[in-house]
C-alpha cells in the first residue's frame, strides 16, 4: 500500500521547465509584480524562493534560470 501512495502523489521524473505553465506564472506574472512592488518601497530584502522535493535539482535551476532571464533585463 505505502509503495502504491507514493507512486500516485510522485511524478518520478525530475525535467529542466517539467511543467511550462508554473515557469510562464513566474516569468510573466509574479517577478515583474514583485520586482515592481519592490521598487515602489525601495525594499533591499533578498528575493528567496523554495522547491521542494526536486529530486536532482532540474527544478531549482530551471527556477534559477528564469530569476536571471528575468531580472537582467
């Protein structure tokens, strides 16, 4: 039974941009508000952001990409 719960709450592949539509929220949507909003402050607290259970860290670089394609411009 433990092996079949984890197997249906698990996807068991770990891909750079696995599910384009959270990267698209990030890239579009919720840095350019949040780089917005702290401009309007002028706020210098550092941007962290948690993944979870990446298995070999495809998603977490993925993030990492995004953050830098993001924010350089």
């Amino acid at each position: 039974m433990k092996r079949r719960v984890i197997n249906e709450i698990t996807t068991r592949e770990t891909l750079f941009f696995r599910d384009s539509s959270p990267f698209d929220l990030l890239r579009n949507k919720l840095l350019p508000d949040l780089v917005d909003r702290r401009s309007r402050v002028g706020s210098r607290i550092p941007i962290r952001i948690w993944s979870a259970a990446c298995s070999t860290g495809q998603e977490a670089y993925s993030i990492a990409i995004v953050l830098r394609e993001t924010l350089e411009t």
